[in-house]
C-alpha cells in the first residue's frame, strides 16, 4: 500500500509563484533604485536542516535566464531519480522520508586537501548564488528552474587540485534501504558523473543546494546535487557523497549503461540525434497540451559560456 | 431471457462501458476532474492510450485460450468487441502523437516514421489493426472466407510489434514490457501448443472435430445455437 505523506508546510507559508516572480523584480529595482554595485555579500553559506526552509543570503547572478520559472509543483513531481524509482512521479512518492542530514562528503583524489566534510562544514566557505537556468533532458523534454546553490569553480579551488587533476568524478549515495531505486540493478550503483576540469570551473556549473529560494527538495537531489545547464540533464548528479579529483576520465552511469546512446560530454546538442529519437526539438514542461515543441539551442543555449571548451572536440563522436 | 439474449442485450453493452472507462478517465484528468495529467500531459496521454492498446490486445489474444481452457464458449461473443477497442486505443494513441506530440509538423513526423525504427514498428503494427478493424464486420467476413482468418491471425503479429515497440522507446528499465511480453508468450505458446496436441490427434485419428478449423467449428456451433434460439 502506498501511504503518502502529507507535506508538513501549510499553504500559507508557501510562496506562491507570482510573489516570488515579483520579489525577484522587487530585488533588482531596489538594487537599481540604491544604485549599488552588488558585489557579493561574502556571508558564507547556511543551508536549514529542512525541505522548503527559506534559504537567507542569497544573490542573483548575471547567468540567470529571463524565462519564466516552471511550477513548484511541476519541478518537484516530474524528475528522473532512478535511485527512487524509473517512473516520474516515483521520486515525489518515494523521496519524502529519505534523510538528507546528517551528511557526509568526502573529497579525495589528486588534491592538496582532502577528507570527509559534514555537509554544514563543506558549503560554509561558499555564497549563495540564485541561477535561473534551462534544464534540457536527454528525453527532450526541458525546464526552466531556479536554483540555489555555490560556484563550483570556487569549490575546486578551495580544495587546490594538483597539476595531476584532470577531472573531478562525483558519487551518488547508495542505501538501498531509503533509496528503493537502487534494491534492482537499473543501473550499476552508486550514480557516477564527472567533469574535466576546464567544465567544472566554468562560472556556469553550480553545486545546487535549492529551489525557489528554498532547501532543495529530497527528490530534486537533496541536499545537494550538480548543475551543469549547457549539459543534459543525467549529468547532473544527485545527493552527491564524493567528489574525487582524477587524472583519468572518470566512468558515467549513463554511458557505462549504454555507450552508443550516453557519452561522457552529454552536451545539449540538436545536431547530434540520441540513436531512438530526435534531439532538433524539446518539449517545455508546463507550455500546456497544445504547445509545440520548441526548437532545442546548440550547447542549450549557453554556447557563449561554454562553446571554447570544446574547440578541438568532434561532436559527433563526443556525444 | 436466453442466454443470447441476454449477452447482447445486457453483457455487451456493460462491457462496452467498462472499456471506455480508461479513455473517458484521461478527458476528465485532462480537465481535472477526476485527477490530473501531471507535468507532462502530452506524454502521459500518449502513454496511457498506448497502454490500454497493449492490455486490450492481449485481452483479445486471450480470449480463445480461456475459452479453451474454461469452457466458456460465450466468450468468443466479445472478442470483436475487444479487438475493436485495441483498435480504438491504438487509434487515440496515434492521433495524440500526431497532433499533440508532433504538432502535425510533416518533416518530423516522416523522419520518425523512416528513421525511428520503433516508430515505424508501431505504425506497421496500427496498419494491420485499421485492415482488421474494416473488415470486422459479418458480411465482410462471411465474404472473404478463409481470407478473413488469414488476415486476423495478424492479431499476434499486432501483439509482437506492439511489445517490440514498447520494448525499444523504454530507457532503461525493461520491467514492464517484460511483463507484457511474458503474457504475450504465454498466449502464443498456448497457441502453439493446442495446434500441435491437435496436429497429433488428427495422426491417430482420436477427434472428429480435428479435421476442421477450430473458427469452422465455432461457425458450426454458432449456426446450432442460433436454430436451437429460432426454435425456441
């Protein structure tokens, strides 16, 4: 029997859609208004133990798209998170009990420092930063999503890779006990993503620990997850519990799943078709039942950002 | 009231509702009256019809074993019935993608259909189902004769196709249309199996019923019942 938990935030106490648009509008006027250069506030990170807390602290960036924001409801219901179940909605059904705190990362690899980090301890140097980006997913289908979350250049930094690090390999947590997904072998636990590291200290990638101006979800990844918006949507790794720095290219969940449909660069390209279907065009969650799929964007739009990174690159081999 | 009777009179009709009951139910998700299509609606109401199109062809595929198996000849009576309604649920199934998914945009819907190959089995698989669903009517069959078998044994082929359709736009997980394809094999390995028990007995001559078509014999028995019906 599935018993579903009822969401302990009353209606009242969640923003609706409209006063955040507005609130964002409200923050730019009065930056403007001040005529203050906004330089960064330089807090350090706090992140609320809770789901749906209000995350304080938090700047805007010059990467945020202008588009409007899909739903609370439509972000939070519609995920691909194996780890609880290969259907949409499984995360939403399946995530609610999972217990994103305490939590553990550990850094290791081809770095001055390294260690295990409480979650609290590893995002404390690190500022709030508010990116509105696309989401395209490999299914062609995309979002546009407000994250919260820190640079992940400034977390490379922090951690002083050796000339050695060539890439950083993230993991997924494995407890097949709070994650039901992982009690059948869909793919080879635990979730493997990574980057170069030219990708991963781009000013776009993002380590994300929230939506909304809120806690991130447990089914969006909680509580914190990698964000790469010019790159599919598998890249982005969940509830990360390691983050190695590699000499070599690291394995991928997706491309050791199957390596003719996934590769490791996963950038969003139209040209470069998935082997069983089209990737010229995407369907935009939440554009309603009659809207047409809309043409998808080289690099998902981000070619300005992004498109030197792959200068040398065939793309149509490094899919 | 006979029997007869009663299945066209009460049974047919109530069966007919219940399988509208899926199609129905996706109108009034879609106008969120009885629940809701969620964040993807084109996809779900893709889904869901082509769904209901699998289910109710192994539903079809299994009437004539469980009649077999059962007895219970009065099942052959919603088989068209059944058969019209995977028509029907492939039909919807289509359209949606047509309309709500391709937008009626020629270029992509003819590199689906030529460069998708799960796109052009499932179309294969709604072709053989538009020539059965025109020719399932009694005039037609009485007048195509052993032709109109022929054709409508395509139903497995339909069956086939279906689940290899399925099978090939899945990502990764397999579970479902594993499932369908287990109860597919099942029907066609029944199949496969009464043909061969026959084929033997037909050898050493054991069952007067061997020597004719198993649809001959439930013409036969059609044709008894409808004069036992005119004589009472």
């Amino acid at each position: 029997m599935l018993i579903r938990k009822r969401a302990d935030v009353r209606p009242s106490e969640i923003t609706s859609r409209e006063n955040y648009l507005n609130r964002r509008s409200f923050m730019k006027s009065g930056v403007i208004a001040g005529g203050v250069a906004f330089a960064g506030p330089g807090f350090g990170a706090v992140v609320p133990r809770e789901p749906r807390d209000k995350l304080d602290d938090v700047s805007s960036s010059e990467f945020s798209t202008d588009e409007t924001p899909n739903s609370y409801e439509d972000i939070t219901t519609y995920n691909n998170y194996y780890e609880f179940g290969t259907a949409k909605e499984d995360p939403f059904e399946n995530a609610g009990d999972f217990r994103a705190r305490p939590w553990t990362i550990t850094v290791d690899g081809h770095a001055e420092k390294t260690g295990s980090f409480l979650f609290d301890d590893f995002i404390k140097p690190f500022d709030l930063e508010e990116r509105i980006y696309r989401m395209r997913c490999v299914e062609a289908w995309s979002m546009v999503i407000p994250w919260v979350g820190i640079s992940l250049a400034a977390v490379v930094k922090h951690f002083k890779p050796l000339s050695s690090a060539k890439y950083v390999a993230f993991e997924t947590l494995v407890d097949p006990v709070q994650m039901p997904g992982q009690r059948r072998r869909v793919l080879d636990w635990p979730y493997r993503e990574g980057l170069t590291i030219a990708e991963a200290t781009n000013p776009l990638a993002i380590l994300a620990v929230g939506i909304y101006g809120e806690v991130m979800p447990n089914q969006n990844g909680a509580p914190v997850r990698l964000v790469v918006p010019w790159k599919y949507g598998f890249k982005g790794i969940k509830s990360i519990v390691r983050m190695s720095f590699v000499d070599k290219q690291p394995k991928t969940s997706w491309n050791m799943a199957a390596s003719n449909e996934y590769g490791f660069y996963a950038n969003v390209n139209p040209e470069v078709n998935h082997p069983r279907w089209s990737q010229a065009r995407e369907r935009r969650i939440g554009a309603g039942l009659f809207a047409a799929k809309q043409p998808t964007l080289m690099w998902n739009g981000y070619g300005e950002h992004v498109a030197h990174l792959y200068t040398d690159l065939d793309l149509r081999k490094n899919y | 009231m006979d029997t007869l009777r009663q299945i066209r009179l009460i049974w047919k009709p109530a069966v007919f509702v219940l399988c509208l009951i899926p199609a129905s139910l996706v109108v009034t998700d879609a106008l969120e009256i009885t629940g809701k299509l969620g964040a993807n609606p084109v996809e779900e109401i893709q889904d869901r019809f082509g769904n209901w199109g699998l289910r109710f062809i192994m539903i079809t595929l299994a009437v004539t074993p469980l009649r077999r198996i059962s007895g219970w000849n009065w099942l052959l009576r919603f088989r068209r019935m059944f058969g019209l309604f995977t028509f029907f649920y492939i039909l919807m199934h289509f359209l949606a993608w047509l309309f709500l998914d391709q937008g009626l945009l020629l270029a992509a819907i003819a590199e689906d259909l030529t460069e998708r190959p799960f796109i052009t089995i499932g179309f294969t698989a709604f072709l053989l189902l538009i020539a059965m669903a025109v020719t399932s009517t009694d005039g037609i069959r009485r007048r195509m004769g052993r032709r109109w078998d022929k054709l409508h044994t395509s139903a497995y082929v339909v069956g086939v196709l279906g689940v290899w359709h399925y099978w090939w736009q899945v990502k990764l997980d397999f579970a479902e249309p594993l499932i369908y394809a287990v109860i597919l094999a099942l029907l066609l390995g029944y199949r496969l199996w009464w043909r061969r028990r026959r084929r033997q007995r037909t050898k050493r001559g054991t069952s007067p019923l061997a020597i004719s078509d198993s649809d001959q014999a439930h013409r036969a028995a059609q044709t008894a019942s409808q004069d036992l019906q005119r004589i009472r």
